[in-house]
C-alpha cells in the first residue's frame, strides 16, 4: 500500500477537508469520525479550521500507518486495514447465498453461521473456540453436519482476509451407518398411497421408477420437462442436485399414468407455480400416520432406494447406477450403497472346507 500524507483543501462552502491517496486514489475526510477521532474542523470559526484540519491530517496519516482499518465511504469495502474473523465470515456467507446452492443447504448453512457467530465472545475465532462450539453437538451425525457447513464458510472466508481455517486440524467424527429401509412389497405400498392420494402416488412412483429426489426434482417437473411422448424427463443442471444435466428414462408404468398438460404447467398444480417445498412431506407424514403397512425407517426416500436396488441387483453395474440416481460421481454410488441393504457377499464367496 502506497500512502502519501494529506494535504488541507477548503471546498465552495468553505467547508475544510483533507484529501489522501492511497495506491494512487484519492480520498478525503472532512472529519475523523471514520478513523474514531473526535477532531471536526467544521465545527470551528472559519478562520480556525486549517489549523484543526492539520490535526486531522496527522491523525489520518497515523491511524492508517498503524494499521488502522479505513472502510470506503458508506460501505462495509475496506480500503485499508484487516476485517475482523467474524466480518469474514459475513461476507463469505454473503458469497454462498448469492450462489447458485440449494434453498435448503442456504438456509442451513445461515442457522449455523448465526448460531457460530453467537457463542462466538469475541471478533476473531480462534481454533479452541471453533472446538468447543463443535462439542456442543453431542451426536456425531450433528457435529459432522455442523462441521461441514462451517468449514465451507472458513474456507471461502479466507478469500476474504481470515488467517487460517481453525477447522482444518479437526476431523469428522465416526458415525454409525443407518441403513435405509427399501419397500418389500412395492405394488402393494404405492396401491395403499394411491388409494390416499393421486399426487403422492404420482411422486412415489417418479421416485422409484425414475429415481428422482422427490422433494425438489419431482415437486418441480413440468410437462415441458418430459419428452413429446413421455418417454424422457430431462432436467438441466440447475435443476438436480448434482449440477449435471439428466435425462432419465420414464417407464411404461407410469406413462401410462401421465396426461400431458401445458408444457409451462406443473404437472401437479397444473399451473406454472409448485407446490411449496414442505408439500410431499406434509402429505407423507399424514399418510404414515394411517398407514398399515409402513415398517420403521421407511421414508418417501425408500421409494429411490428401493429403485436403486432393483437396477443394481438386476444390472451388476455401478456405473450404471450412478448414471440412474444422477451422482456426480462413482464414489458418491458406492457411499451411497453401503447404505442400502444390499448384500456384497453371497454364499458361494464364503469360506469352504
């Protein structure tokens, strides 16, 4: 940084300033209230303001000199100095949520961000306290998800002039793998829904025929989403979770349950606008409530599950796997498979005497 010492200039109004450069831009204060100063040579009889401004004029040259932080005129930018940890984290949670992530993933990440910044006593984190706000959780799925979300802030905070990531050293925490309870009988489940409701029966059947997410990918399908003879859905990457463009088979099972509509219409609300983002599982928590046939663990996810274990027992491919479910990648697959209750050992691959 490159700073020349104020000069003293009066303007039309006789009103007096200092004016500075800093990496060759000028600036000017016409008081030291942005440097926390009381010096005002405004508020003097005319003939006395130059020799106040002069006061100001060193204080200026001092307080920047010193390190002292000078933000842009009615601004958070800082023109010099260093922002506090907790103004980095500001600004890189400002970065996320004008990024192109999911309404959920922003609205978790900011509960935890407000709840950091709160237990936090002072303006910079140190490693100690990032520790103890993290100890908080006793249950290791929560720490992990409350790592997680932390660590992309920390990460993108240090773009923005934070000194280390106080997460960096601090592992994940080893949680005990839930498996997901895929359907047994699936006709015999999507009749009981269908008897419930045709749109929970719709999503149910997208979500296993189709291997959509129900809650975002199939709530948001348009009939514009679908091929002119129902044979594909496509959906771009903005509008799938893992960013990439999709095309997805539709079975003959369910086209034949599908009346096309306006291709600008939600084929559920057959208007442009979904339902909101809470509607299936509203629906599903009424439908658990009398159903007779849901067992413990089963979800409106089991439906995906249970779709992505019928393509793998019948297929034997991973790859094609991934490329059903929409993972961005194959090891996201094989994570995702040590989940399901699918058997990795058969018989003839035990020990023999």
């Amino acid at each position: 940084m490159k700073l020349k010492y104020p000069k003293i200039h009066t303007d039309k109004n006789q009103r007096v300033f200092v004016s500075f450069y800093i990496d060759d831009k000028r600036y000017r204060l016409y008081n030291g209230k942005r440097i926390a100063t009381k010096t005002d040579p405004n508020s003097f009889p005319i003939e006395q303001r130059k020799d106040i401004a002069k006061v100001l004029a060193t204080e200026v040259y001092s307080f920047i000199s010193e390190g002292g932080r000078l933000n842009n005129y009615r601004t958070d930018n800082v023109l010099v100095g260093k922002r506090t940890d907790k103004e980095c984290l500001q600004k890189a949670l400002e970065s996320k949520l004008n990024s192109s992530l999911s309404e959920k993933y922003k609205r978790n990440l900011t509960s935890i961000y407000n709840r950091f910044v709160t237990y936090l006593d002072n303006e910079n984190v140190t490693k100690e306290q990032a520790k103890k706000f993290l100890d908080t959780y006793t249950s290791n799925t929560s720490y992990n998800t409350v790592r997680r979300h932390l660590n992309a802030l920390f990460s993108e905070a240090l773009t923005y002039g934070i000194s280390e990531n106080p997460l960096a050293e601090l592992k994940s925490k080893k949680s005990i793998a839930k498996l997901h309870k895929p359907f047994t009988e699936i006709q015999t489940i999507l009749n009981e829904i269908k008897g419930f409701n045709s749109n929970l029966h719709l999503c149910c059947l997208l979500t296993y025929g189709c291997l959509l997410r129900p809650h975002r990918e199939v709530r948001e399908l348009m009939w514009g989403d679908f091929s002119d003879d129902l044979s594909f859905i496509n959906l771009s990457g903005e509008r799938n979770k893992s960013g990439r463009n999709r095309i997805v088979p539709v079975p003959k099972y369910i086209k034949e349950t599908l009346v096309k509509g306006e291709a600008n219409h939600n084929i559920f609300t057959a208007n442009t606008k979904a339902h909101n983002s809470d509607y299936f599982k509203t629906l599903w928590s009424r439908f658990k409530k009398q159903s007779n046939l849901l067992e413990q663990g089963q979800t409106l996810y089991s439906f995906r599950h249970t779709g992505a274990i019928e393509i793998f027992k019948r297929t034997g491919s991973i790859t094609k796997l991934q490329k059903a479910m929409g993972h961005a990648s194959i090891n996201v697959s094989l994570t995702y498979l040590r989940g399901l209750e699918v058997a990795e050992l058969e018989e003839r691959d035990m020990p023999m005497i």
